[in-house]
C-alpha cells in the first residue's frame, strides 16, 4: 500500500457512504448508478491510497472496519459542506432557470401534481420540472430532491416540513364491478366481494383488516400492488372494490364510492432543506406546491371528511379545467390494453 500522504476525491468519498449507508456494494452500486465491479474496483482504489482496509467482505455484505468507522462521521460532513456549497451557487441565478427536483407519493405524483404541472411549467419555460414519483421516501439534506411530497412524517431535524392536507382515502369500485356483483352494503358483505390491494413503504398496510375486523384480508384479496397507478387502474377496470383518494372523483374516472362507514385518513407533508427558499426556482415551485394542495379550493383535501357526493357543492372552477385533471378523465385508463 502507498505511503503517500492521501488525497481521496469527493467522487470516491461518495462511494464510500454508500458503502457504508447500505453495508452492500451491490446496493450501494444500485443507489449510485454504477456497476456492482465499478464500487468494488473504487474501494479498492480507496484502500491503496489510503493505505487500510475500510470494509471486511462478507458472504451477505460488507461491514465497516474499525478504522473506517471513524471516518464516517467527516465524510458526512464533508457530504453536507459539498451540498451547501452547491446551494449556494445556485442562489445566484435570478432567473428561475435549472432543474427542480420534486420528490411526491406514485399517485399525488401522477394524478394530482402532474397534470398541473404542465400548467405550471409553460408558465415557468426557464425551469425544467423533475418529478420523481416513487413510494420511498427521500432525503431531502443529501439532496436527492429540492422538495419532497411524503405521507411519512418528516424526522430530520435539519430540514423544514410542513403539513400540506389531508388525504382521504375511500372504498370505490367501477360500475363494471357493481353490475356484475352489486354494491356491499356493509362491512360484514365485503367479506363476499374482491378486494384490490395496495402496498407500500408509506401505506398503512393493517387499515383493511382494521378495519373489516379481520386478522388478514388474504381471502378477500383479488390483486395486490406496490404501484398507484396500476392500483386506480385494476379498480377502474372491475377487478374489485379499492380504497383510492376521494380526489379520484374529480378526476372524471368511472367510479363509484362505495359507503360502507370506511374512511381512512392520511397527512400529507412537504419537506425540504433550510436553504431551499434562497434559490428562486425551488422558492417558486414550494409556494406553488402549497398552492397545489389548498383546501379552499380543492375540498378532498379539507381535515374533515367531505363526501365525494358532496364535491358539486363547491365552486369547481379550479378542477374542471381539462388541463387540471388527471389522465382519468380522459378515457385512457379503459382503453389502455
């Protein structure tokens, strides 16, 4: 190994907290984009010049050798002075112009967001709009977005959150699925219907069985996802009766709430780094991310519950614009396939 005072790049320091964030090279190689042989050839050019061994290989893994434990903790900072430095930079331009990176849930990414954020963008030409629509949440600190959309409540004490609405999420089926096989009319009848499922890292995954009053929903499943738009899609097409967001009925898709005294209610925050409102384009898209998710004008996202039944009550002027609604309204969800 090389006596040479060393001199790692903050490219191959990067490599290293990942390594050491996921304890695998091929995770950590997944998170970077790289090839698995890429990260091992790169900690094992770290190591030379370093000249001690910073992971023991595993069968399963890898894990931090005692001296690279102590390095951790600078690398992060390092990580974090290296994140600034390019806020920074970023707040000279007063022109709006750059990516933004806006992290949002699969559907309020794809149903609610998108849809207004072709609006949003011809009004903002100098801005290129990064929607990243995906159930795990990110970190917004080590800028793996500008600003975050989650369910999770954020935890970070270096960022600033903010609790944008409510979600309510309600039983809906297709009138396909209620021609065929009626409308439940209590709980105790869904347990003869099908049931279309969806997982996730931020989805309360006990609130069917919760609320049916049953251990599981194994016997009741049709179809179970990860995916929100895959999800809207099997209860679009009658594959079963599925709990979607009451926004759903806005959106123009045929379908129809099935009232069975199950309501399920979901906060919906926004987060993102202290220094974020210094840069004009990501201080321009928090503020209209606010605007997105005002309850006055869009009721679904009101604390208290208002039935879909009831929407037509409210001015609508803010929803029924075609370039304000969803793909749904469309037709293309039963046309697709």
């Amino acid at each position: 190994m090389k006596n040479a005072t060393p001199d790692p790049s903050w490219d191959d320091l990067k490599v290293f907290l990942a390594c050491a964030r996921a304890l695998s090279f091929r995770a950590a190689a997944k998170k970077l984009g790289l090839t698995s042989s890429t990260v091992v050839r790169r900690i094992s050019a770290l190591e030379e010049e370093l000249g001690f061994q910073l992971f023991d290989r595993l069968p399963n893994g890898v894990q931090l050798t005692r001296e690279a434990s102590r390095l951790v903790s600078s690398a992060n900072q390092i990580e974090q002075g290296a994140f600034d430095f390019q806020r920074r930079i970023e707040t000279f331009d007063p022109n709006k112009r750059g990516i933004v990176r806006i992290a949002a849930t699969e559907g309020i990414g794809s149903y609610w967001l998108m849809p207004r954020l072709i609006e949003f963008q011809r009004g903002n030409p100098m801005m290129v709009i990064d929607l990243k629509a995906a159930e795990v949440p990110v970190d917004v600190s080590r800028m793996e977005a500008d600003v975050a959309i989650q369910f999770a409540e954020p935890q970070n004490p270096h960022v600033m959150r903010r609790r944008l609405a409510s979600l309510h999420v309600y039983p809906y089926a297709s009138r396909r699925y209620i021609d065929v096989y009626g409308t439940p009319q209590s709980r105790a009848e869904m347990l003869d219907h099908r049931l279309v499922d969806q997982v996730g890292p931020q989805l309360d995954e006990g609130a069917w069985p919760r609320y049916l009053g049953i251990e599981d929903i194994e016997g009741v499943v049709g179809i179970r996802t990860n995916s929100s738009a895959a999800h809207f899609y099997a209860v679009e097409r009658g594959a079963g009766i599925g709990g979607l967001p009451t926004f759903a009925s806005a959106l123009g898709a045929d379908l129809v709430p099935i009232d069975i005294g199950i309501h399920h209610r979901i906060d919906i925050w926004m987060t993102y780094h202290p220094d974020a409102r210094r840069t004009p384009r990501i201080a321009t898209i928090i503020d209209w991310l606010i605007g997105a998710f005002d309850a006055s004008k869009y009721p679904w996202f009101r604390d208290e519950f208002i039935h879909p039944s009831a929407f037509g009550e409210f001015d609508s002027r803010h929803w029924q614009d075609s370039n304000a609604r969803g793909f749904a309204s469309t037709g293309n969800l039963r046309d697709i396939g």
